[in-house]
C-alpha cells in the first residue's frame, strides 16, 4: 500500500493528501547500487593509477629504486623528456596518422560494401573482418614479419617486376611499420563505419540522384555526413592505440624507426620511473588534446 503524508493546504486549510510510492525510493537505490561496482573499478583501476602516474613523473630523478624515489616536485623531468625524446613522439605520431588514413581508405569501401552491397554474405563478411580478434595481437604481427622478410614471397615477387630493385627490402623500414599497425588496427575502424553505414537511408542517395548530383557529389554530400559519426569514432579508435603501440615498432622496424611506445617501456623495465612517467602522462595529455580539437573541429561535439 502507498504510504501517506500530510501536506497543508495552499490555504492553511484542509491539509491536501498525497501518496508516496515507497518503489520510487527503492528504484532510486538500486540504480546507486548498479553504479557502484563500476565506480569502485574506476577508482582502484583508472584513479589510483593515474594519480601514481602523474606523482612518479615529479619523482627526483637522481632516485632508483634501490635507493627510492624522492618526491621534490620536479616539474624539470617533463622538460628533459620532451627534449630527449621529442622526435620520437613526433615519428609515433606520424605513423599513426599515416596508420589511420590508411585503415579509412581500405575501411570505408569495405563497411559500405557489407552495410549495403553484402546481402545475404554480410554476416559472413563481418565474421572475417572480427576473425583477427580470435589471434594473439603479437602471433597477427609475427606472421608479417615472415611476409616481409627478405626471403619472403612477397619481395621475391616485387623484385620480379622490372621497376622494382633486386636490393628491395621491407622488414625493417617505416613502411613495414605503418602496414603493421594498419593490419592490426584495421576492423577498429570498420565496426564503427559499418555501424553508421548500416542505419543510411539509401532513399537519401536515391533523392541526390533524382536532383541530378552525381555518383560523386552525392556520396560527398549524402553518405560521407550520415557516416560521419563512424568516421570520427573509427578514426579515434585506431589513432590513440596505434599512436602508444610499440609492437610493431619492435618487430617490423629497427633503431630508427621506434615509436614512444618503445621508449616508454624500456624506460619501465629500466625502472628509470620519472622519466619513463613523464612521457606517459605526455603521451595521454596530448592525445587527449589532439581528439578534442580533433571532434569539435569534425562537428560532432556530442561524443566528446
């Protein structure tokens, strides 16, 4: 039975009577209650390390963990990384960037032809984009290391062609880098733009073409703006961990070709922590500053 509880009246007289559902209470508890696993995992897992991360980083770097760690506050050891390894977070940039275009331009093909084209082949299309999930990220970018090898079939068969030099190599150079990352990254931003592309209203292209836009005009006015929530989200996706990977640094590259990823972790098992928490507190506010800009600048504020 609904509780009561009496109120008075607009004019002192009669108090009113209204009634109360005690369910509205017990709603409100239960939905705290729901939270409550999420936020203590948020706070032990996400918080606290941060928080560590971010005090290790102003750690007096004379320290080393034989002798501990002092905290000064030394605000230096963001300048010293900086200049240090500056030119590394530009390459780790660089490569995810190029990573990303590249996995747009073979994605978007792909997600338009499952999302509209597949019919009846479509789950079997989605099932070979998620079957590299189902293998370990590290066997996925070993077994290019076998296709790119000097020895491997696929140099012996570019080195046949007449424009291609007999010295060709690809292990080891930027280039196997980038299809590294490219490979391994790649169904993260075609989920996202078949997700987008899926909900698209062909009516719409129909309509362009009955205005006589063209192929062109109407895939550039019609289906690139209703997909773009899946391209903002597909790039990010694929840009933040390819800019912090550093196992295709570490297989398919060399010396010159490593990525911050790279450094962040020898600097970790060196146990050179101030150094090695400053390019990590670094690396995220700068990513964190780049996808911000990045989404108001594609206008689409709602997913920041």
């Amino acid at each position: 039975m609904s509780a009561l509880s009496h109120v008075p009246g607009p004019t002192g007289g009669t108090p009113d009577v209204q009634a109360t559902d005690p369910g509205t209470e017990r709603r409100g508890i239960t939905g705290y209650l729901l939270m409550l696993p999420g936020t203590v995992w948020l706070l032990l897992f996400f918080l606290v390390p941060l928080v560590t991360l971010v005090s290790s980083s102003l750690y007096d770097p004379s320290g080393s963990l034989a002798t501990g760690y002092s905290m000064t506050g030394h605000v230096q050891n963001y300048a010293d990384a900086l200049s240090e390894y500056g030119s590394t977070f530009v390459r780790s940039f660089l490569y995810a960037l190029t990573a990303t275009i590249a996995c747009l331009l073979l994605g978007f093909p792909l997600a338009y032809a499952i999302a509209l084209k597949a019919g009846r082949w479509r789950n079997l299309m989605l099932v070979a984009v998620i079957a590299p999930f189902f293998t370990s990220f590290l066997l996925r970018t070993l077994s290019w290391k076998l296709l790119l090898g000097d020895d491997s079939w696929v140099v012996n068969a570019l080195q046949a062609l007449p424009l291609v030099p007999d010295d060709l190599r690809l292990l080891a150079t930027p280039a196997a880098v980038i299809t590294g990352l490219t490979y391994n990254f790649l169904p993260f931003m075609v989920l996202p733009l078949y997700a987008s592309l899926e909900r698209l209203d062909v009516r719409l292209v129909e309509a362009a073409a009955d205005l006589y836009a063209s192929p062109f005009t109407a895939f550039r006015l019609v289906t690139v703006p209703l997909a773009m929530p899946g391209i903002v989200a597909g790039t990010l996706l694929t840009f933040i961990p390819a800019a912090g990977d550093f196992i295709n640094s570490e297989l398919l590259g060399n010396p010159r070709t490593r990525m911050i990823g790279n450094d962040i972790n020898d600097l970790f098992q060196a146990s050179v922590l101030p150094t090695a928490s400053a390019l990590s507190v670094m690396l995220m506010v700068a990513i964190v500053a780049l996808v911000a800009v990045y989404v108001r600048r594609s206008g689409t504020d709602e997913l920041v």
